[in-house]
C-alpha cells in the first residue's frame, strides 16, 4: 500500500499526544524529526500559550508549526501565519462580566491571553496550578481591562461544574464569537470565525496544500472544527463521542501512545 501524501500532521495535546501526565510521550521528538526531514510539517494544536508551546518541544522548536490559543495565533518556523485580535474595548467589559460571576459565588478565574504575554489577578495557589501548565509567560496585574497588549483570547478555569453556569453564559454573552470547551473546567472565548479548524485552513493555504495532504488528531470539543479541516481526521479512542462521530478514523487512546503509532503506521515512516 502507497503511503498517503500527507504534508502537515497537526495534533492536539491533552487527551490526544500528551499521555495521561500531560507528558510528551517517548518518541514524539524523534517522530518530529523523522517528519520533518520527510517534508511533513508538524503543528501542535492547543488552547495554551506559544510560548509555551515552544519550550514543550524545544529541541525541534525551530521548524515547528505551531497553532496556539485555540486557533487564535499561527506560526511556521517562527513567522507569524495568523494573529486574529480582540477588540480592546469589548474585552474590557467581557472581563467585568465575567468577575460578576465571581462575585456571585462561581469559584472561577480569568486569563487575558495577549501576544506578549498571558495576564491574570487571582494569584492563590490553587489556580496557579491549572494556569501555570499552559501559561509560560504570565503576568499578574491589578486590572485585566487596562493591559497593554494585543488580546487573542479569554480563558475562564471554572473549578465547579463549568457547564453549570459559566460556559452556557458566555456562550450566549460572546456570541457570536466562538466559545471553545477545552476540558472539563476550561474554557476559551477567541475572535468570531476563530478555531482550531481556521488556523489549519490557514496554514493549508500559507504550504500550498489541501484536506487530502492533512493529518489531525483530537478528542475533545475544541478539536470538532479541525478535524473538519483534514481528510485524514483521527479520533483519539479516548474521545468524546461528538469527536469520534466527526472523525474519518480512530486512532489508539493517548494512554497507548497512539498518534505516534498511527503516524509511523500509515505514513511508513
């Protein structure tokens, strides 16, 4: 069997390529570096920082492609693909609606994600820890609505039920920009038309490519609209089963390693 011409592997990290420590399983970087000498590009896809990003996978970081915040800033090697902002002024009063919720008893937090750094006020050590992980640079400030920064995204931790009240508020707050449920207690608001499925359009068009020479791996429900973007769609076994459904292929859980096995096995490599 011919191997597929495949082109750009993009691959969601928590539940999809991180194993159940939120670790790089063994592996991953020599499989980048077998990719990258093949011609194929290489794109972790996630909700966290580009910073971030870029220390999780610094041995090959110089020619990574890199989707960070949801969708919402775009990399190839370096050069920016595509920065899509928030509105200065509309961030400013989303943020003091959503610290109403706070105020009203929901036990949750506020991320103001901006290029050059992610900002936050709430500093106690509980939500440090949820925020820390995907947040490399990250500012503390008295005010979120005053930063001095270009704003690609707001990511709310809920540490309650985030369905309960928050996310159903600021999906019918925000709309229509996205609302993008990355886990069971985050959740990011980006720019409307903005996700994950976006930046990888985006960088189809940026390599010259198209579906058939994409390969995508995801299982959660901010990875719905890029896995939409790839003929190659793979749904981790672990999905949920809105992703599963969408998905052309399933792949193994990422507790068994699985888009390097799939990778190597339909790639040939």
């Amino acid at each position: 069997m011919t191997a597929p011409d495949i082109r750009l592997v993009v691959a969601d990290l928590d539940g999809t390529l991180l194993d159940e420590h939120k670790r790089l399983p063994d592996g991953t970087i020599d499989l980048i570096r077998d990719l990258q000498a093949a011609g194929v590009a290489f794109a972790p896809a996630s909700g966290r920082q580009w910073a971030t990003l870029t220390a999780m996978f610094e041995p090959v970081s110089d020619g990574l492609v890199i989707i960070a915040e949801n969708g919402s800033y775009v990399t190839d090697r370096g050069t920016e693909v595509a920065v899509h902002p928030l509105d200065a002024a509309w961030v400013s009063t989303s943020v003091a609606r959503i610290q109403e919720l706070a105020d009203e008893g929901v036990d949750l937090g506020i991320v103001v994600c901006g290029v050059k750094s992610a900002w936050i006020t709430r500093t106690d050590r509980p939500f440090l820890d949820q925020v820390e992980p995907y947040y490399r640079r990250l500012e503390v400030t008295d005010d979120l609505t005053t930063i001095d920064d270009t704003i690609i995204k707001l990511a709310v931790h809920d540490f309650g039920d985030l369905e309960a009240v928050t996310a159903p508020f600021l999906r019918e707050y925000c709309h229509p920009n996205p609302v993008a449920v990355s886990g069971a207690h985050w959740v990011d608001v980006m720019a409307e038309g903005v996700d994950k499925g976006l930046a990888v359009r985006e960088l189809q068009k940026a390599m010259g490519i198209d579906a058939t020479q994409t390969m995508a791996f995801g299982d959660y429900l901010n990875d719905y609209e890029m896995l939409q973007a790839a003929d190659w769609s793979f749904a981790m076994g672990n999905a949920h089963p809105d992703i599963i459904d969408v998905a052309n292929y399933t792949a193994p859980p990422n507790t068994e390693n699985g888009v390097i096995t799939t990778v190597r096995t339909v790639l040939g490599i």
